[in-house]
C-alpha cells in the first residue's frame, strides 16, 4: 500500500475535461533532488516562447509534451525554479494586462499544485520514516505473543499485548486489535507486516512448534 503512494506520488497526472480550472501536470517526487544543467533549463524556456499564447490552454499543451517526453522533472524544475524568467516571457507575447493577469493566474495554479504535492510527499516520506525507526517496537510485541492456541485467553491484564477480555483468541487478530484500538496506530503495524515479513516468520519459526505450525 505504500509503496503504491509513494509510486502514485512520482508520477501522479491529474487531468479533466469537465472543468477549465483544473490543471494537468506531473508533480515532482519530494526525494528526486533533481539538478538539471542550463541547457537543460533554457530548453524549457525557449518552448515557452514558443507557445501560441490564444488561452491559457497552452500551459496544458506544454505539460502534456513534457509528459510524453518522459521530461516532467525537468518541466516542473522549471516551473519552480524560473518563476521569473516565465513571467517575462508572458508579459513579452501578452500585450493586454487583461491577458497577462488570465495566465499569470494559470501558471501561480501549477505552482500551487506542485508545491502541495511537494509538501504531501515530504509528509508522507516523514511518517515512512517513524514508521522505519518504531519497527522494532512491532516485533518485539510479536515476541511477546502466546501462540499456544489452546490456552490463549488473555488474562494477563500486564501484558496489553495479548489483551482480549480475557477470551480465547487468534494470537494474530489480538496483535492486529492492539494496534488498532489500544495503540492506534494500525498503520504502522500493517507497515511492518509488510516490510518486515522475513522478521516475523523467523519469529513464527521460533516460537510455534511443530504442531501448531502444521495448524
């Protein structure tokens, strides 16, 4: 699941039909870092020159080349980086103010919608990172387990781990409801479940016996 995100959030293309105001873009992975050479840079400028400035449509046009070119990291280095460079091409090919307020508008939008995927992914890369440095405090509570299926009814009330109102239950779903309602933070848990598979089958090995194994 998150990896799906963090993939989602690297590549992501926002496109409608139905409504003007929406942008069309790849936003810029957070981690990328990305340096490009000047000549790189004014590559991208010169097409804005370039464009026909009839709406401001054509700022889709652009994306939608770079897009196609597998080049939106550059794309939106640009847009980021060169904010004043992109103002004087607008204001060259834009005589009217009228027309240079319309897609001074459109570009501060894809501005907007670069940096806010920015932030999300610098956020959403943050919380990858607690849930990396807490791993350890998952498996250590799949340590604490009991996984005698036979005699499993919690009444530890010392050990939360094995909480379950005193009824017999899955060592599984106890650890899984632990994290959900006592600890809340079932993310973390489903995260470790994840990335840590190998960890939690060398526990499994440890801890169950050959019979409860084949159960």
């Amino acid at each position: 699941m998150f990896s799906s995100i963090v993939n989602l959030l690297n590549g992501f293309y926002k496109n409608s039909s139905t409504k003007e105001s929406e942008e069309k873009l790849t936003l810029l992975s957070p981690q990328a870092n990305l340096q490009f050479d000047e000549t790189q840079v004014q590559s991208v400028l010169s097409d804005f020159e370039k464009l026909e400035f009839k709406d401001n449509k054509c700022f889709d046009k652009i994306a939608d080349d770079y897009e196609k070119k597998g080049k939106s990291s550059l794309f939106n280095y640009v847009i980021l980086n060169k904010r004043k460079e992109i103002i004087d091409i607008l204001d060259r090919n834009l005589p009217l103010l009228e027309e240079q307020e319309e897609f001074r508008k459109k570009y501060s939008q894809y501005v907007f919608q670069i940096d806010k995927g920015m932030s999300y992914g610098k956020e959403l890369q943050d919380r990858l990172q607690s849930f990396k440095d807490r791993a350890e405090e998952v498996l250590s509570d799949f340590e604490k387990l009991n996984f005698n299926f036979k005699d499993n009814k919690c009444q530890d009330s010392s050990d939360s781990v094995n909480y379950n109102n005193g009824r017999p239950a899955d060592p599984f779903d106890k650890i899984a409801n632990y994290y959900r309602r006592e600890k809340e933070s079932i993310f973390l848990f489903n995260y470790v479940v994840l990335s840590k598979q190998r960890e939690i089958m060398d526990i499994l090995d440890k801890k169950l016996t050959s019979k409860d194994q084949e159960e």
